[in-house]
C-alpha cells in the first residue's frame, strides 16, 4: 500500500485504521467478496459532475448510483458521471477507480449516501485494487465531513 497522504492525515488525526490484502479485484461487490466483508460496508467512490463541478459520492458498494435522485437531492440541474480523463489527475498516488473516499484531501467536495453510516465500520480500496483499509464509520464522518444524503426513494 502506497497511500502516505492518507496515512499521514490518519495518524496525524488519531484514527486507527487497519488494513488487509486481498486478490486483485476492481469492482466493489468484487473487493468486499474478496475481503470477505457485506457489500454495504464497502465505501464505493463515484465521481460525478453536478452542474459540471466534480464532486465524489460514496456510497455502499452494494448500491447503485441513481443520478435523478442525486439531482434532487443536491438540488443540481444536471448530473452526470465524470469519464475517468476528468479526474485521474486528482488522484495521482491511485489506480484508476481505486481511490479511497477522502476527497477532502483532493480539494473535493464530498456526499455520503446516508445508507453508508448504518454500520459501525467501513472499508474502502486504499489507492490500488489489492489493499483495503477499515475505519471506524464514526472517524470517516469527523475527517471528511461530508455531506449526507439521501439517495433512496422515487427518481
């Protein structure tokens, strides 16, 4: 694992963490099959374009991302998922699509699905598709602060 901003920023802040390997995997349903951990632990980062901002959501890995209901809950008039060549470069330390969800330290604003915090942990790829650190939800919630919302309901 070669994540030392995150790390860093985990140590300088008091937050335990720990991590583990697993087979190479890059979807999140695969991560948390490999790891052996409940897809809605999983913290899946999406990147989208609200009203052409990029912003991070995350959510379970066991659910999907339904842009109608991200709009109405952001209150955007236009959301879409962002194409790899508009974030990569954010993320220079990661695999592509194994960025861990802290986007605070990307200069990133970042929404959490509310259906992430109903466990106590979560675990989220740690910048490549080998690795997985685990936290306390409680931690992730402090250190990002993100905003939370409520992706279920009618589109």
């Amino acid at each position: 694992m070669n994540m030392p901003r995150l790390e860093d920023y985990l140590h300088e802040n008091g937050v335990p963490f720990r991590t583990t390997h697993h087979q190479r995997a890059i979807t999140a349903q695969e991560v948390a099959a490999e790891a052996h951990i409940r897809g809605r632990e999983m913290a899946k980062p999406v990147m989208v374009m609200l009203d052409e901002q990029l912003v991070m959501v995350v959510l379970p890995a066991d659910e999907r991302l339904h842009l109608g209901r991200l709009r109405q809950a952001t209150g955007a008039s236009e959301a879409r998922l962002a194409s790899e060549w508009e974030f990569m470069h954010r993320f220079p330390e990661c695999e592509t699509g194994a960025m861990p969800p802290f986007g605070n330290l990307y200069g990133l604003r970042v929404l959490v699905a509310d259906s992430l915090a109903e466990d106590e942990t979560i675990a989220f790829n740690a910048g490549n598709h080998t690795d997985l650190m685990i936290i306390a939800y409680r931690d992730f919630r402090r250190l990002v602060r993100p905003e939370m919302v409520s992706l279920h309901g009618p589109h």
